[in-house]
C-alpha cells in the first residue's frame, strides 16, 4: 500500500489490521486441516511408533510451510490490490 508523504487515515489502518488478522486465521485454519489430514491417522490406527512419528513431523512441517505461505500470499494480494491512499480521490500518477 502506497501514501503520499502523510500518516495513514484510521481506515487505512483498519483496513490493514483486519487483513492481517484475515491472513492470520485462513493460514491457522488451512494449517490445522492440512496437519490433521497427515497426522490423523496416528491416534486412528494401531502404527508403529517409528511410522507414528514420522507422520507427526512431516505434518508439522508442512503445516509451517503451508501457514508462512499463506499468510505471506494473503499480504502481498492485499499490498497490490490498489488501495486508494485517499478514498475518493484519484492518485496523483493516474
């Protein structure tokens, strides 16, 4: 999000901070599903414990990976979305 040399408006701010907390819950959320799809199955079935913990790590993992991504794409997607520093108003480069 661009501003032109002044302090962000209060909606501006809003604007940012529900965004963040967007990015922050569908990464938690698709993090968990994703987690519970590989590592579901360790307290369903009777596993070895060696398969058991493998299961749980690689579900960790990418249950990380999968939150960074997430939050990180939700972010940028929202940074060029072209908000307008002044609602109402055209940008000066228009």
């Amino acid at each position: 999000m661009e501003h032109h040399g002044g302090r962000r408006g209060q909606a501006e701010r809003d604007a940012v901070t529900a965004e963040i907390g967007y990015a922050l819950c569908s990464a938690a959320f698709a993090a968990a599903v994703v987690f519970g799809a590989v590592a579901g199955p360790v307290p369903a079935f009777d596993l070895p414990p060696a398969f058991s913990v493998l299961l749980v790590r690689a579900g960790l993992v990418i249950a990380a990976v999968l939150f960074a991504v997430r939050v990180v794409s939700v972010l940028l997607r929202f940074q060029r979305s072209g908000q307008p520093s002044q609602p109402g108003r055209t940008r000066p480069d228009s």
